[in-house]
C-alpha cells in the first residue's frame, strides 16, 4: 500500500500517522518525510507491506491532520499516459520500448503527432498513432482536436515527448499538473525555442536537459528532473543537439518513473521529489 500525504506542518504528524498504520497492522517497509520550512509544509510518502481497506485508514489519518491535509491511498498502479510528438523520435521511441516490454510503469494508450513523420514506428508497436495538422486547422480547432482524443482515452497523465507547440493557457487549464514535457536545455537557462543554438552562440560549457509540468508559463512549471552534460569549444550547435538528445531521453525516462511510482508531490511551483 503507498500513502501520500501532504499538509501543514505541525509537531507529532510522523508519530501520529505511523501509529495509526502500526494500528491497522501495516509493516512500514518506506517512509519518506519532507519539510518546507519556508512554507511550513508537511510532505510524506509511506509504503507498507499489508493491504487493507484504504476508507478507514484515511479516515483516521485525514483525523490527525490539518483541514486542508491531501491524503492519497494506493493510487492507481499502473498509469494510463498518451504521447504527443512532432518528428523527433528519440524520447518516443525509448517510450515505446518500455511500454513494449512492461518496464514503463505505464499503459500507453495512443500517440498523437502533428506531423506523420512517426506513424510508422508507433504501427511497429501496435499503438494507435492520431494525425492532428496544425497547419490544416486554426489553433483552436488544432487544440479542441486534440482534447477530444485525449478525452477518449481519459490518461493520467499526457507525455510532450518533443512536442514542439505551444499549447494555449485554456488547453493546459484542461489537466492541471498532468502534463509532463521535456525541454532541451538546463532551465531556467535557455527556455523557448532553439535552445542549442542559443547555447552555442553564449559558449556555455554546460547543456542539459529538464522534464517539468506543463503551466501557462512557457517551460516556467514544476521541475522533476535535470541533467548536464559538459562541453567545449569543439562543439557546434549541430554537435550540442546530438549530445543533448542522449540526456533528452534519460531525464525524460528519469522523470517519469518518478511520477509514475508517485514519488513528486507538487506545492506552488516546485516539487519536491523522494527518490
């Protein structure tokens, strides 16, 4: 069983929710505590051995937290996600093997592109692949298109793996914290469009990669992971975005199995992440 609990904090919460799980003869195999001292916020992540009914266990918990406390009990194991691309394959095709061979922590119920540059892959691996032209529709209608088939679905979460619009504030609005990109740059660093080359022409010596929530700030929601890698003068920005597709891949991966073993819990606009 996996609690997630999130508050206020106050003195005894550990104590108090620990005893009530001893109570319910819960083994804790994990726990996880974090505070915000800032915020004075109350983050915690519990795995135990036993399994029993989750009503009453919340019930006794959400007793000894404060009133605006979030309290989770086994949340859905095994995540439901659909893909958005344009034509770059790496991220989706590391997607698409784990998926294959069950390594994921997720079902990926379809990939939507609005290019056709990877329908072909997405048929090697037997999942539906939806075409959603944006140079064949005004943005609105691209974007209610795209909703609708999102709906279909009804994922938990929906995965920008290189997809290179920008998504209006109101179709964000629609999965608030359920939209996880990946953007090619160390942010806050470089955030928008061409960031290799941006990179290149300041001579930096570090490139990276970060996976964050998508917000109606462009690349400005929740960061989950990042990762840099250094480079040099010898580097041109052709060279930069080569490298920095590896690690494009790897902090996606990274960022995903975080979320989808329900390790992030999410407060203003930062997380906080138990690894």
């Amino acid at each position: 069983m996996i609690i997630l609990i999130q508050s206020i904090d106050r003195v005894g919460l550990v104590a108090a929710i620990s005893g009530i799980t001893a109570k319910h003869g819960h083994n804790i195999v994990s726990l996880r505590e974090h505070v915000d001292k800032v915020e004075n916020r109350f983050f915690m992540r519990i795995e135990t051995e036993s399994e029993t009914a989750a009503a009453p266990l919340e019930a006794e918990i959400r007793a000894v937290l404060p009133q605006d406390a979030i309290v989770t009990i086994n949340p859905q194991p095994e995540k439901k996600i659909v893909v958005m691309v344009t034509k770059e394959y790496h991220c989706l095709a590391d997607i698409l093997v784990r998926n294959y061979f069950r390594t994921l922590g997720a079902s990926v119920q379809c990939v939507i592109g609005n290019h056709s540059v990877l329908e072909n892959i997405c048929a090697r691996f037997d999942v539906p692949f939806h075409l959603v032209s944006h140079e064949e529709h005004d943005k609105q209608t691209f974007e209610n298109k795209l909703a609708q088939i999102i709906g279909e679905h009804q994922p938990d979460y929906i995965v920008l793996a290189k997809f290179m619009r920008i998504l209006s504030p109101a179709f964000v609005k629609q999965f608030p914290m359920r939209i996880i990109n990946i953007h090619h740059s160390f942010l806050p660093a470089f955030a928008g469009a061409h960031p290799y080359r941006k990179a290149f022409e300041r001579g930096v010596k570090l490139i990276g990669a970060t996976s964050h929530f998508v917000t109606d700030e462009l690349d400005e929601g929740p960061i989950i992971a990042q990762q840099v890698i250094p480079v040099n003068h010898s580097f041109t920005a052709s060279g930069m975005m080569k490298a920095g597709q590896e690690i494009e891949v790897s902090v996606l991966a990274r960022a995903l199995r975080l979320v989808f073993t329900d390790r992030v819990f999410v407060y203003e606009n930062k997380t906080v992440v138990f690894e």
